[in-house]
C-alpha cells in the first residue's frame, strides 16, 4: 500500500541544500530525491533509479541546474528555482526541450534593495570599523576614532534599473542623493539621469551600485575602466552577481587607492573571497545575504510552491522566466 501511494506522488529532483521548510511542503505531496551537490559519486545511483521518474527539480540560484542532468532526466518537465536569477540555468536549453522554467521575482526586491542602501551606509561610516573600535577598547584608550564620510546628498549611479534597481533608487533617493542610472535602454518613465555607458555613468557617480542580471553582456561590466572612472573617492556596492565585476581588477583597484571602498554581497567563486579583501577596512563583505530573511525567503518558498503544484495540475506558471 505504502508503494501504491508513493508511486502516485509525484517525483520531484532537490539539487543540493534548501530551506528546510520549502522540503517540508514538498513532502507534503512529492515524493522527493536529494541531489548532493558535494557527493557527485552518489549521482549515478540516484539518477539510474529514479531518473524516469522525475518530472519536476527544485533547485537555487546558488546550485543551478548541472546543465548534463538534461541529458539524464527524460521526463523532467519543470524547473522550479528558488531566486530570482537564473543565469545558473540554461534556459535556452530547457525551452528548446519544452521544459518550463520558474523564478521567484518581486518578492526579494525590497530586502535586496535594503542591503544595497545598508551597504552604502557601512562602509561609508566605517559601521564595522566603528564596531570593532568600541569592542577592543580603542575608543577608552585612544579617543574619538577617525571621520567618516556621509552618504546623504551624493551622487548614485545604478547599473541595471530593473525592480531592484528603481527600488534602491527611490530609497536612496530619500537620503537626498541624486539618481543616475545605465541600462541596456533608456527609460522615459523615471525622472533619473541616463548616461550611455558604465565609464560615463562610474564617473558622475560617488556610488556605484550593481543591480543588473548576469548575462553574457554584463559579465564583468564593472571591470578597469569603470573602477578608475569611479575613482579613490568612490564607492561600489555589488548585490547583483559576482560575475558582473572583474574582482582582480577590483582588488587591484582597491590596494592602489584607484577606488574608495567597496560593499558586496556576492562574489566570483563563491563561496571563495580574495584573501586581499579580508584585511581592507574600506570593504564590507557579506555572504550573499541580500534576501537572507526569515520573512522574504518564506514568500520565496510559496511562490516556488505555487509554481511546481500549478504546473503539476495543468494550470498557469505564476511567475513563468
């Protein structure tokens, strides 16, 4: 009887680690096959006994999807992805094989958009400086600690003015700075400045702050150039993809006083970060964190949960890529 009921649920691929209430939802009603993505031995045992099973995955932007697990699931028909950014999964490649992809767009946008500001705020006013400053008793033995720099009426250029982007505009906008933005177009519906290029944008800014997607275009958008546009006074904020910033260019940048400081929350090779930038009091560094909240990931997992049960009952994707 217990094999009649399984066979009957849905088998549903897990790539790696999730949140774990979002799995147990899924085992309300999949039958579900956990992928590790630090085992790759296990995979030919898993996939030789359930691949013809599997019609959906869940997965992260983080994990992505193994682009060679197209080849190994024949009745996968969804791609469920728990993030906003796909550029860890080709879709080109599952839409060329009818297999529907999902996101969970909208609802991370203000907790990313907070982070970004968040940034700004910390390395500008040396927040985990300070921190540390009172912590090891250097404010009783040596007095007030150095001058920072305000960020209220400066100038921020945005890179990519998507949800996110216009997000952290309007809030930055509330510390009286001026907005300035580039994007593959311009828009006529904001009232921000739209400069052509990166270069030109990077050097009518004191902020620099990445919110565009990863594609082929955008990788290392912010590269030399850019970072000696931005200058020893400015400041980049990256919560959009590691890849969207030469990091070599960028520690190099930073020894040699070329740019002012740095907030990121996301890296090249996570979750590796350049040793050079462990010791730089000008950078803050964050784990990818940006819509690390109970609250947002709990709408994350509904929405990545409202897409896999409507697919699987016939009805339209809600947020479809």
């Amino acid at each position: 009887m217990g094999e009649t009921v399984e066979s009957a649920r849905p088998r549903v691929l897990v790539v790696g680690k999730q949140l774990p209430r979002l799995v147990s939802d899924l085992e309300q009603f999949a039958a579900l096959v956990h992928l590790p993505t630090d085992d790759k031995a296990a995979w030919d045992a898993l996939l030789d006994a359930h691949a013809g099973e599997i019609r959906a995955a869940v997965t992260n932007s983080f994990w992505g999807f193994p682009a060679e697990l197209f080849e190994r699931l024949p009745k996968l028909e969804i791609i469920t992805n728990f993030g906003v950014g796909v550029d860890s999964i080709d879709v080109a490649k599952a839409k060329e094989k009818g297999i529907h992809v999902t996101n969970t767009p909208d609802v991370l946008t203000d907790d990313v958009a907070d982070l970004a500001l968040g940034l700004m705020l910390t390395v500008s006013r040396r927040l985990v400086e300070g921190d540390r400053y009172v912590r090891e008793g250097q404010w009783v033995a040596k007095g007030m600690m150095h001058l920072t720099h305000k960020v209220s009426g400066k100038r921020v250029g945005i890179i990519g003015l998507g949800r996110i982007g216009m997000a952290i505009a309007q809030r930055a906008a509330a510390f009286n700075c001026s907005i300035a933005y580039y994007s593959r177009s311009q828009r006529s519906d904001v009232p921000y400045a739209y400069h052509s290029s990166p270069v030109d944008l990077a050097a009518a800014s004191d902020f620099l702050v990445i919110a565009c997607p990863l594609t082929p275009e955008t990788t290392h958008i912010v590269n030399t150039p850019v970072l000696e546009a931005l200058g020893p006074a400015g400041v980049l904020i990256n919560i959009a993809r590691g890849k969207n910033v030469d990091e070599p260019a960028l520690v190099a940048a930073l020894k040699e006083g070329k740019v002012g400081g740095a907030g990121l929350d996301v890296f090249e090779d996570e979750p590796n970060v350049p040793g050079e930038l462990m010791g730089m009091d000008n950078v803050v560094l964050q784990p990818h964190v940006g819509s690390g909240t109970f609250e947002t990931r709990g709408v994350m997992a509904d929405v990545a949960l409202e897409n896999l049960k409507a697919h699987l009952a016939g009805q339209a994707l809600k947020t479809p890529v």
